[in-house]
C-alpha cells in the first residue's frame, strides 16, 4: 500500500511535468495561418445563406442581415480561439 509519501506520489508528481515541445513543421504553420485566411469569409458566407434560406422561407427580409452578423460574429470569435490557442503554443 502506498501512502502520500510512497512511489505513487513521486510518479503522480512526474507525470504533471510539462512536456517540452516540438517545433512545428512549417508547412502545418503555412496549413493552418492558411485556414485562418478562410474562416471569417466562410462564417459569414455560411451565415448569410442560412439568413437568405430563413428568409425565403418565411417571405421576410431582416433574417439575412441578421443572420450576416451573426455569421461576422462567428467568424470573428472562432479566428480569435485559433489566434490565441497558436499563441498558446509558442
């Protein structure tokens, strides 16, 4: 049986050590700044469709509007996860 002090405790400590990390490819750095060229046109693309669909559907004409900001919003937020995630990293 092992306590607080026994070889469990020492290897629970040891695996809650950072693990040193690898420089990335840069070609994965060219793939994924890449995306984030992409994301905030295609969120506010895809938010404009769907706005246009509501629209068309319900014989109104608000929806896409509001539909093209929420898709900006969208864009915006996930480009700023992404952005603060690869700032994580380094």
């Amino acid at each position: 049986m092992t306590g607080f002090g026994g070889r469990g405790a020492r290897q629970a400590t040891q695996s809650c050590l950072p693990m040193p990390q690898q420089k990335k490819n840069p070609w994965v750095q060219v793939a994924e700044y890449t995306s984030l060229a992409f994301t905030l046109p295609a969120c506010t693309a895809a938010g404009y469709l769907i706005g246009y669909g509501l629209d068309r559907l319900f014989h109104t004409s608000f929806l896409s509007i509001v539909f093209l900001i929420l898709g900006i919003a969208g864009g915006f937020i996930e480009l700023i996860r992404q952005v603060q995630k690869d700032a994580g990293d380094h």
